[in-house]
C-alpha cells in the first residue's frame, strides 16, 4: 500500500499530465489521492511545492528509466537508441511529454520550475552525450561528431516530434520525424 506522499506525488503527476500545472485542480489531486487538505499540508505547504516534488521524482525517474539504459547497453549503441525511438508505445502521442509539456508551460514563468527542468534536461542530454561518448570509444560513430550538439539535437528531434502528434493528434507525425531521425543516427555511424 502507498504512503499518502505517494499517493498525492501520483495524483499530482495524473491531474498536472493531463490538465497543466496552472488549470491542475487541488481538489482533483486530493480526490484521486483519496486524501484530505489537513493530510497534504502535512507533506507540501502549496500546490506549487507539492508539483515540484511531483517533478523530481517522477519526471527524473523516467528519463532515467527510459534513457539510462542505453548507456550500459551491449552491443551497438545507436541500434539501441533507434529502437527505443522506433518504439511508439513507449510514448503518449496523444497527452504529450510531461516534461515537454511542462517546460511549454512554465518554464518562464517561475524560478523554482526553471531550475528543476532545466535540471532534468541537463541530466537528460547527460544520458546522451555519454552514450555518444561511448560510441565513439567503442569505434561505432565518427570520431569528428560533436557529441554535445548531437544530444542536443536528438533531444529536441524527439520533443518536438512528440509535440507535432499531440497537436496533430496522429501518430504518423512522429513516426515520420522517427524515420528520420533515424537517417540521421544511421549517418553518425562509421
């Protein structure tokens, strides 16, 4: 059974996904929580802090989850990174990025939120420069790559990719960007 931080972290990622942060209802969270005021104050003195938390639990945990791997993965590494791209399943087309979708919406808006995404992005880009790195090490893609701006780039491929569907609402728009970002990592390769 879930503690009541848990179950509010959980509401709170359910109810900002789907509405945004700014139209995120308190009492919505406190519902799905199945927790009452009193009990939240316990934890979070605001909205606001209750959401960051949200953040740097669960939008840090699944870049990490998705992404990490591919770092201590066996064999190729770009034939890894093109098949967790190719896999469509593992993204929400529809609702978008919680991260992306975050960062559309609050990144200029407050510090605190600044501060904590931008945090994830880095560690994100992280993710990928070191798995470009290696690559390199391993004679797998062109030694004169910048891997930094390579990161870069795959990083804003997939987020904008995500961010055509969801406003599309058809997957074919990032099937298609994934066909070609697919080019692309292909044409990094030695």
């Amino acid at each position: 059974m879930s503690t009541v931080k848990e179950r509010l972290i959980e509401a709170t990622f359910h109810e900002v996904f789907t509405t945004g942060y700014s139209a995120a209802s308190l009492s919505n969270i406190l519902n799905r929580a199945e927790v009452k005021k009193g009990a939240m104050y316990h934890y979070f003195p605001s909205k606001k802090d209750m959401v960051l938390a949200m953040i740097d639990e669960k939008l840090e945990q699944r870049v990490e989850k998705r992404w990490k791997p591919v770092i201590d993965a066996d064999g190729n590494l770009i034939d890894v990174l093109i098949s967790i791209i190719q896999d469509t399943k593992g993204f929400n087309l529809t609702e978008g990025c919680p991260l992306g979708n975050l960062l559309q919406e609050s990144l200029d808006q407050d510090e605190d939120f600044a501060n904590i995404l931008n945090s994830i992005l880095d560690k994100w880009k992280e993710i990928f420069t070191k798995t470009l790195q290696k690559a390199k090490e391993k004679n797998q893609i062109n030694k004169n790559i910048n891997i930094v701006q390579c990161a870069t780039f795959l990083i804003a491929s997939i987020e904008g990719a995500i961010l055509l569907s969801k406003k599309s609402n058809d997957n074919k728009d990032f099937e298609d960007c994934m066909i070609q970002l697919t080019n692309y990592l292909n044409s990094l390769r030695k």
